[in-house]
C-alpha cells in the first residue's frame, strides 16, 4: 500500500489536499460520501511485511491511521484509540478469532482492530464470511470496501479502518458524538471511557510511542522498600495488600511514573488522599497515603514520567482527614483493565526496572 508513494512529501502533499478538500466540502454526511470513493489500495496479505521492531510497526500503523483521516477527515489520534484499546484488552489473533472474523490467521495485520464476523456481515447474514458490500449492508453489517479492490475483508486494514470510520461518521464529528459513537459499537461504558481517554492522550503528545516510564519517588533520596505483595492488612476487614510500600520521609516527592491522564483524586478511606492515571497501556497507577496533591493537577489533567504529582503522607485509614496510623509511606499499585474487569498485579518487578533504568542513566549522564 504505502509503495504507491514512493517520495515522503509528495505523499505528505496528497494527504493535506485530500484532507483540506473533504473538510471544505462540510457535514458528516459529505465527509462519509467522498470517503466511499477515495480508496486505499489493497493491503496485501492483510498487510504489508510483518514489521522488524516496534518502531516500524508503529510507523506503519500511523501512516494508515492518517491515510484514512485524510479519507474521512476523522482525526487520526480517534483511529489509534480503537486500535490501541483492542491491543490493551489483549485480542489475540488466534486461530478462533480469524475464525470469528473469517480471515487466515496466517495474513499478518498492521492495526489491532477485530470486528467480530456478525457485525461485520450482519447477524443474520446466512454467509458469516462475507465479504460483498452490498450483501453485507443489505443485512446491516459493518463491514466496508476501504481498498477499492470490491471486497469488504474483515483482513484488509484498510477495510477495517474504513468500516470503522463509517460507522463513527454516522453519529457527527464531535468530541462528544464520538464517544456516543463509541458506546454504540461496544455497549460498554468502560470501553467508551479508555477510548476517550486514549485518544486525548495521542492528541495532546501527537505521537503513538507513549512507552516512557519514572520511579515514582526521586532517585538518590532518602527510600526503603521490598516486595509486600499479598501480605495481610490489619484495617478494613480480611484482603490482602495490592502493591508496594515505599518508606520515605513525610512530604518527599511522588511523581507520575507514566504518560497517563488522571482518572481520580480524593479521598478513599483505605488509600486516604489518593490518585490514579490510566496509562496508553490500559494500566492504573494508584497512588496512596499522601499528604497532598500538587495544586495545579485536577481529574482529566495530562502528566508525563517523573511529573510531580503529590507528596508522601501517612493519611487514610479513617474518614477524611485521618492522619498518622502507620509511618509515612507512598503505597504504589498498578492494575490491568481487561475490558470487563480490572485486576492488580504485583507492582514490584516494575518498580526496581524503572529505579535500575534512572540509575544507569544518571550514570550515564555523569560520564559526558
């Protein structure tokens, strides 16, 4: 596909004016219309060659996502939220999912987008294998001719993207209508949730590598801690403890480990004042036990690694307010949205990675 346009500005130029002609010509409606006929090429196999590292593999991924913005002029960060909210709920391609879909599962794919075979063909298409557009549209399915090659293949990333566009299209160009839209097609809040989420956070850095990582207290400073996974807790009735207890002294710093939006903030009379960002891995950072925020950081605020975000407390345990019933310490806890539940794993292992990675780089750093 991208071997059409073999020179990188006259491709970026395409782009622009394609983009720049669909926007003049106005609504939804007229967006979704030209789309119809502004066709990718044929991704073969599913997808050009399987990528040789992860910055390639994301090279490629943008490159489609913004192909098809200037297609529809839905803004590309929108079609890197699906495809990374796929990702983060862990849809493998495996044989039973090429199954559902009807594709080989030998076909590498660029984008992680899986629509299930009865909404692409239709719940009543007897041919759950469908790939005639107006078969599938005469049954109410998804599926769209986004390549110009007259099949809507569930394997063609560029017919996945372009069904999905067609279906965002149908509920406006807003902010708000695409998390309608959203709704719509996975009937779950939660879902609609990450999905926003994720798509602010691709606008707001522009770039899909969101991998960076910080220990959540300054290296160098006065810290204790060990792996305290699973151990009993003695306030609150019988549950074990969910993450890592790093001793420091009252009102050190506590930072961001993550590129992640604040999803909450306030009191929790387990964590006392406690904070949570959700990461573009669908991952929850929960912070407890603090003396306080920084004052600026409110629900729905963008922060990068090594941000200040707070200060080690001993609060909790208690209504709001309660102070001082265990020495201060930042509890860390970490949790993996699977789409329908979250669940926490041990934090510890990530912790001594991010301490080893800042140690080796201020070494580094010493040495220039």
């Amino acid at each position: 596909m991208l071997a059409l346009f073999t020179n990188h500005y006259t491709r970026r130029t395409l782009l622009c004016m394609s983009a720049a002609a669909l926007l003049w010509s106005g609504s939804p409606a007229v967006h979704a219309n030209a789309a119809r006929y502004h066709t990718l090429p044929e991704l073969k196999s599913g997808g050009p060659a399987a990528p040789d590292s992860k910055e390639t593999a994301a090279a490629a991924r943008k490159e489609l996502f913004e192909q098809m913005s200037a297609a529809t002029g839905i803004p590309w960060f929108r079609f890197a939220a699906i495809d990374q909210y796929e990702r983060s709920v862990a849809k493998k391609k495996t044989k039973s999912d090429a199954a559902e879909t009807g594709t080989a599962a030998a076909k590498p794919r660029v984008t992680g987008i899986i629509i299930p075979a009865p909404v692409w063909s239709g719940p009543l298409n007897p041919d759950q294998n469908d790939k005639l557009q107006d078969s599938i549209s005469f049954f109410g399915g998804l599926g769209r001719d986004g390549s110009g090659d007259g099949k809507a293949d569930p394997g063609n990333d560029a017919d996945v993207l372009y069904s999905m566009a067609s279906h965002l299209l149908k509920y406006g160009d807003s902010a708000s209508d695409f998390n309608i839209a959203i709704w719509e097609y996975y009937h779950n809040g939660r879902a609609a949730q990450r999905v926003s989420q994720f798509a602010k956070l691709y606008e707001h850095f522009g770039r899909l590598d969101l991998s960076g990582s910080a220990f959540p207290l300054p290296i160098g400073t006065n810290y204790s801690y060990r792996s305290t996974w699973g151990t009993g807790r003695s306030w609150g009735g019988a549950r074990i403890h969910e993450g890592t207890d790093l001793f420091a002294p009252h009102g050190l710093t506590v930072r961001s480990t993550c590129f992640g939006i604040v999803e909450t903030k306030g009191w929790n009379r387990y964590g006392g004042w406690r904070i949570g960002i959700r990461d573009i891995e669908n991952r929850y950072h929960y912070y407890a036990h603090l003396m306080g925020y920084e004052k600026t950081l409110k629900r729905g605020d963008i922060v990068a690694p090594g941000q200040t975000i707070g200060w080690v407390g001993s609060s909790g345990y208690g209504s709001p307010g309660t102070q001082g019933k265990f020495p201060p310490h930042l509890h860390y806890g970490i949790y993996r949205d699977r789409g329908i539940t979250e669940w926490a794993f041990d934090p510890y292992p990530l912790l001594k990675q991010w301490e080893n990675q800042e140690y080796r780089q201020l070494r580094k750093n010493k040495k220039k």
